[in-house]
C-alpha cells in the first residue's frame, strides 16, 4: 500500500513540476499475469510475505507436502507441474503462473524437455508459519 501511494505521489508531482527525467522515458506499465480469488490468506493485524526462487533440472521434484496458505508460483523459465490431490496435474510454462490452493497434498516438478526451470514463489502467511509441510 505505501508503495502504491509512494508511486500516486510521484504522478502527481511530476505531472506539475515541468519536465524531469521522467519525461524522457517511457512510463512503465504492469502486465497482468495472473487474477484469481483465493481462499485462506491469513487473517489479523500482520502477515509474513516471502518470495523465494527455485530452479529445478529435468525430473526435480518437490516432497510431496501441503501448504498452510496459498503459494503463487511465477515460472520464468521452462515448464512447471503441479499434481495436486483431486486436480488433473496443471503445467505453466515460461511467463505464466498459477496458485497452489492452501491445505492441498501436492507435488510439484519439472518435466521440461531441455534446460532448467527456474521459478519466483510467493507467499503470504501469518508470521513464522511454515511455507510447507511434509507428508511422509
């Protein structure tokens, strides 16, 4: 939120003190990847935010595990699988992403043909919560 007013400020600033740097480029504009409703964010007054990366080989798997919040997972290179209890197995590629929906046994991996797939994570908890939980 403050860096959405910090960006409003800038605007507005700009826009009546003349020409500045900004004026000699382009304004930058975010492409929408991913919206979708979720289900078990963390509720109260503070929540932990990580992002983490990861970058698996052909056949790499994660434990088979469940998440206690909703994980969203940004695939920068190659191809991405997750095979989740229930769900026909989901696979993004580069430039796309999805949502792992909380409290769901998964497994994710990498099936790509050649080279390596590298991931960002997100993931918004209540603080100090586990960002998974192994099932044996």
């Amino acid at each position: 939120m403050k860096s959405l007013m910090l960006w409003a400020t800038l605007a507005a600033f700009g826009a009546t003190c003349g020409p500045s740097l900004a004026d000699e480029a382009a304004v930058v504009k975010p492409n929408l990847v991913l919206q979708q409703l979720v289900q078990g964010l963390p509720q109260g007054s503070e929540s932990e935010i990580r992002v983490m990366t990861a970058t698996f080989h052909t056949g790499d798997t994660t434990p088979v595990h469940t998440h206690g919040f909703p994980v969203t997972v940004y695939v920068i290179e190659g191809e991405f699988t997750a095979e989740m209890e229930g769900m026909a197995p989901i696979t993004i590629r580069a430039g796309e992403a999805m949502v792992e929906p909380p409290n769901t046994v998964m497994t994710g991996l990498s099936r790509a043909a050649t080279g390596d797939t590298k991931v960002v994570v997100f993931y918004v908890s209540t603080a100090g919560a586990p960002f998974l939980s192994p099932l044996e």
